[in-house]
C-alpha cells in the first residue's frame, strides 16, 4: 500500500506545485538551501506581454517544470487601484509586489534617469544574487525554457529538467546582465487597454504629426489587435499621401523599421501591405523588420518576396529575413545553401551563410556552414564564423577556435575572437562589429544584436 499512498500524495492538491515567495531575502536563503536558482518576474497586470506570462507561459508543461524547483519572486505593477487585477500569485498582497520592486531595482535592475525598468522582464539569479540570464519584454514557453536551462547550468545545477523539442534562446537576450531603458523612456511597457483606447480615439480625429512619434512607439510596442489595425491603417495612409507630401517616405520608413525593433509578430499584416511596394528604400526597411522579428508567422510572405525581388540589395536583406523566420527548418537551410552556392552576386551569397546562423541548430545549417569555414576564403569565411556566434553553436568551438591564430589574417581572427566570446558565454552584440563589416547594412538591427542599453 505504501507505494500507492506515495504516488496520491505526490498528486494531491498543491503537491509539487508552482510556489511564489513574497520574501526577497527568504528567497535567496531558500535558494541556497536547495541548490537552486532564482526567478525574477516583472510585469505589469493587464499589459498584453505581460500577461502572456501570467496566461500561458507560466501555465506551461515545460515552464512548470521549472518553476516547481526554482524560487520565484514577483514585481508586478497595475493600473489605477484596482489591485483586483494582478494575476494570482499564490499568496502575494500588493505590498509584496511593491516592496520587491523596490528591491529589485536596487540590488540587480538598471532603472533609467526616471526610475523605469521594463515590464514584462525576467531575471534569473543564482543562490548568491549573481545575475545569470535577463530577458526584457516577450518569450514564448520554449524560450523560457532555454533561460531556465542556461541560469541552472550557468549555476552548476545538476539534475536540470529535460530540455523541450525546439527551445530555443529569446531574441532580446542578456547573459550576466540586465537591460537598461533610454531615459526618455517613461513607462517601460506598451499601453494598458484603458490607455490604448483613449489614445486611438484620439488619434482617429486628426492627422498624426511628429510631435506624436513616442505615443506612436508605445502603439508599436503594444502587442493588441486593436494597435496593429490603426497602425496598418495610419501606415497605409502615409503611403497613399507621400505621393504629394515627400516628406512621409521618411516618416513612413523610419516607422516600419520602428515597427520591426519593437512589435510582436502580430504586427506583421502591417509589414505585408508593403512587400511588393515598388520603392526599395522601403522593401528595404520591411525585409529588415522581418529580420528583426524573426517569427516563423512571416516565413511564407518572406520567400515569395525573395523570390519576386529584382533589385540585388533589397535581395540580400530578404535573404537574411529568410533566415530569420525559418529558425530549425530544413526547408529554410536547404534554400539558403542554394543562395549561399549559386547566386550570382557575391554580397547575396555571404547574407546566405550569415542567415543560415539563424536556422541553427537544424543539421544541414551546421554541416553546410562548418565546411564553409573549412574551406571558404574570405568574407565567406567570416560570414560562417559569425553564423556559428550567431545560432550559439557551442558544438563549434574548436573550429571557431583555430582561427584565433597568429597565423590568420587579421579581420578573420577579429572575427573568430568575436565568435568564441559569445561561444564562451557572451552576448550576441559582441559580434555587431564583425557583422556590420562582413554584411554591412546601414539599417541597424538592435534587436538582433540586442544591447544592454540604447
């Protein structure tokens, strides 16, 4: 009977269940009696990103199994008074989320010169306050999985919970540090529902004018359906109107590429209305977006745009879009090594072995980009090198490593060292340098080669 009274107690009610500390310095102590780590969650109660974290990611089989063996501490903010709305986080009262706030910001956040940090964020600490992994903004389930695995093996834990088919790291990700927000910055999420509505009304009884750009932004940010229809909207009407008022093609290029540094993939029937839109400049900047969010949502639009284009530098800018929303797929890997073979314009065929980097770790990515590196010369070289950095192919460290050589040209170990920094535990915008002289482009991709800081 014993066995059978164990298995029900193991499934009883509250057994082996999530469990969220209130105490900020209990949790640590807990955290080094049980050789575990810690979970820093921020949010902002009613904030659609937010509350992704809250509906589903927190919900999920492959979250849960790490949430049961970490400490997790909550900071969440809300709207107005109603504290009603917070998300239920087993026993917390607003005082708890107040006061681990403030203690966050002072001991591991990076408030900016208004005292914001962004909402949501995540932080992952060891037992002793390190800061292991951050992650500002959006992960879905299979990305938060990647953190918790990386914080428990940048910890020495042993004994961590099976990885999930197809986790992957976040595009905004941070080892050993946190992000710090622009000081211009008030709020460090986009807009409550309350908040959006005022503002779309308002925007509905006049012409947006540049006085508007940061109210724009936060719209961009704010990942409602609500916000992507008035922004596919207003943008459809910066293009119809540029034709008598030039001045809007800037206005229009400089928001779509804001759209792809700050919106979720749910933005991209904004992106679509523009990819066939006959000025380059702006294919340009849409390709870019595309990049930027890199969500396999976009992935049909993008191939049947590489395959229209004509113009060679809006090519290479679609090609690496490919790459980007194709993270772990044959299909992506197999037509990317065809670029990378046969295109006729050189600069086309290095995007190709730089976009392969995305689709890691999918088998042919890596043996294609392995023998590039055994075998090519050149730019070719160090567009594989920066491929290996850029799908984190630890499994490629002693290959990247034999290019570290004295013997090496110059830009190639500059470019290798760059690589086995981030093999070796960096972050990805230790190889924007390398990057921007093997595949420049003058449209940034902050997100990509995402910053502790702007």
């Amino acid at each position: 009977m014993l066995p059978s009274l164990l298995l029900l107690a193991a499934l009883a009610p509250g057994a082996s269940a999530v469990q969220w500390t209130t105490h900020v310095d209990r949790g640590l102590e807990r955290a080094a009696e049980t050789a575990s780590v810690v979970l820093l969650s921020l949010g902002s109660a009613t904030e659609a990103r937010s509350e992704t974290f809250a509906r589903d990611v927190y919900k999920a089989k492959s979250s849960r199994a790490y949430l049961e063996r970490s400490v997790n501490l909550a900071a969440w903010t809300w709207p107005g008074d109603d504290v009603a709305l917070l998300p239920d986080f087993d026993g917390y009262e607003p005082l708890h989320h107040a006061t681990n706030l403030a203690t966050f910001k002072e001991r591991w956040l990076r408030p900016n010169d208004q005292g914001v940090v962004a909402q949501p964020q995540h932080v992952w600490l060891s037992s002793k306050g390190e800061v292991l992994v951050s992650c500002p903004f959006e992960m879905d389930a299979l990305e938060f999985a990647w953190c918790f695995d990386e914080a428990l093996r940048r910890a020495g834990v042993d004994g961590r919970p099976a990885l999930p088919k197809g986790a992957h790291p976040p595009r905004r990700l941070l080892l050993g540090e946190v992000f710090r927000l622009a000081n211009t910055d008030e709020h460090g999420r986009g807009f409550w529902p309350q908040e959006l509505e005022l503002m779309l009304d308002e925007f509905q009884k006049r012409n947006l004018t540049m006085s508007d750009a940061a109210d724009v932004r936060r719209i961009l940010f704010t990942d409602d359906p609500d916000a992507v229809e008035a922004m596919t909207r207003e943008l459809g009407k910066w293009d119809l109107a540029s034709a008598m008022m030039p001045n809007l093609k800037g206005i229009l290029d400089g928001t779509v590429y804001l759209l792809g540094l700050n919106s979720s993939a749910r933005f991209l029937p904004a992106l679509e209305q523009f990819v066939r839109h006959p000025r380059a400049s702006l294919r340009s900047q849409v390709a870019a977006a595309y990049e930027q969010i890199g969500d396999s949502a976009g992935l049909a639009t993008v191939k049947q745009a590489l395959k229209k284009e004509k113009d060679d530098d809006v090519r290479e800018r679609w090609v690496r879009a490919l790459g980007a929303c194709g993270r772990g797929n044959a299909s992506t890997a197999k037509e990317l090594v065809k670029f990378a073979e046969k295109d006729k314009v050189e600069s086309v065929r290095v995007a190709a072995i730089f976009a392969l980097g995305y689709v890691l770790p999918e088998p042919k990515a890596l043996e294609f980009l392995l023998a590039t590196l055994r075998t090519g010369e050149g730019a070719a070289r160090r567009a594989a090198l920066l491929a290996l950095g850029l799908g984190r192919a630890t499994t490629a460290r002693e290959e990247v490593a034999v290019w570290t050589a004295e013997s090496v040209d110059p830009e190639t170990r500059e470019t290798a060292e760059a690589v086995l920094a981030v093999l070796d535990g960096g972050n990805l915008y230790g190889l924007r340098d390398a990057a921007d002289r093997v595949v420049p482009d003058e449209i940034d991709r902050s997100r990509v080669f995402f910053p502790s800081g702007f």
